[in-house]
C-alpha cells in the first residue's frame, strides 16, 4: 500500500523525507509521507492481536485504562471458561464475569461494559455481528456511542478493527504527534483529529489500521510525553522548531490512556 505523493524531498542514505519547513506541506500531502515514512521505518504492526472479532470488541473495552498486557491474561481467563461469545457473557453471572477479567482493573465496571455490549448486539442485530457489521458507518457508530461504557475511541476501535468499516482512532499517542508537528492546536479534540485524517487520506480500513497501529509505535518508542527521543525518531525529520513539550492526551476513559496508547 503506497500513499506518498511526489513532493517529499528524500535524505541520501536514510529513506526518509528530509525535514520541510513548517506551513510548507498541507496535511493532505504530509499525512501520507508520514504513512510512508513509517512504514518504510518499521513495516507491518499486525494489530489487532485476536481470534475473532468477537474478540477484538471485548478487548476494545477492557483495555480502556489499563495495560494490554492486563487485557491479554483477562482474555486468556475468559477463553479458558469459553466465555468468548455474546452468548456466555450475557448469561453468566456479574460476579463471576468480574472476576475473570479482573486484570483487567476497574473489573466490574468493566464487566457491565461487556454486558451492556452483548445485550445491545442481540436486542439491535438479534445477536449477529455480520449484521451489526452491515450497518452504515455513521448509523453504527452513533448506535454504538449510545452503549453504556462505549465513548469515542471504543467505538471507532469496534468499527474499524472488528467491523472492518474505514474510521480513524484516535488516542493520546495520534494528538501529542500531530500536536508537536504543528497539525492541531492543544485545545484538538477527538472530533477534528479523526476529521483531519479521514479529510486527508483515502477511506480505507487497511490504510487506518496500520498507519494507527504506527503511530502508537511512535508514540511508546519516542514521542514521549516527557523526554522524547526526537532526534531517533522516524518522523523527526519533519518537526517544526519549538515543538510542544507536553501536550496533553485525551481518551475515552478518566485517569488513563486509552487502548492503544497502553499496548
């Protein structure tokens, strides 16, 4: 998949655009150099991690605050009691829902979330994802917003890594780049980043998923929120002068990062 267009200036020896003076490049041209940058630094993401897509919305939800490593073993403990369908979670019982996903934290708020979840896909889609699947984008994702425990980032995670459908996350990592790239202002919310990349680059699910996945790769590695590594970064060739030290991240959930930013 290629998205670069042909302005970006290359440095001899390293593959990368050498580093263009702020306002020089819009966005419809520097999100995808950033894209090909990238990909060309660090190749494939292979995320989402899972089975099933299934799957995929249950980890959307419990990794909001917390570690994926944390949503790794609480996984692991709903396969093990074959827990992994709408069926089971909707039928067992809230306690013993919140103790396996307890790694989870925030477990039984978490286990309502899930509940919630299920309830919704057999009261709206009869319990069938393809059919949720089908759903227009922008019905789906306000039906979606409407479940107990589902904000922004949730969503746009279900659409696109589970239902495929071509969306933007968004997280903290996505808003400290572009903020220290000069493509937003501090006061960015969810709305107009995801608008400035949708309004930017080719609608397609496969596009979003790796350049999100990417950015998140830059953003634990180097766009640190204290101390980044700049001068290591794959993107710090294109940085304006006084770039913000540390902007501040948004997320779906209080008192933590959001899914992504905790892979």
């Amino acid at each position: 998949m290629t998205t670069t267009v042909p302005s970006a200036p290359r440095v001899a020896g390293l593959g990368v655009p050498a580093q263009v003076p702020p306002g020089a490049v819009s966005p419809h041209e520097l999100l995808p150099q950033f894209f090909d940058t990238l990909t060309a630094a660090l190749g494939p993401m292979h995320w989402w991690p899972a089975k099933t897509p299934f799957e995929v919305i249950v980890g959307a939800i419990l990794t909001q605050n917390t570690a994926w490593i944390n949503v790794e073993r609480a996984i692991a403990n709903l396969r093990r009691e074959r827990m992994l369908t709408p069926r089971a979670i909707e039928t067992a019982l809230a306690g013993k829902l919140a103790r396996l996903v307890r790694s989870s934290g925030y477990f039984r708020q978490k286990a309502k979330k899930l509940k919630a979840f299920v309830r919704f896909l057999r009261q709206d889609f009869g319990g069938s994802l393809k059919r949720m699947f089908r759903t227009p984008t922008a019905e789906l994702r306000e039906r979606l917003l409407a479940v107990h425990g589902i904000g922004p980032e949730t969503a746009d995670s279900i659409l696109l890594y589970a239902a495929s459908h071509p969306v933007f996350v968004v997280d903290a990592y996505t808003k400290r780049i572009l903020l220290r790239h000069g493509l937003v202002g501090e006061k960015a919310g969810y709305e107009e980043i995801r608008q400035l990349f949708e309004g930017n680059l080719p609608p397609d699910a496969k596009l979003y998923n790796e350049y999100h996945a990417l950015l998140v790769n830059v953003g634990k590695n180097w766009c640190r929120s204290q101390k980044p590594l700049c001068d290591q970064c794959p993107l710090g060739p294109y940085l304006i002068p006084n770039p913000t030290p540390n902007p501040a991240p948004r997320n779906d959930s209080p008192g933590g990062d959001p899914p992504e930013a905790q892979r």
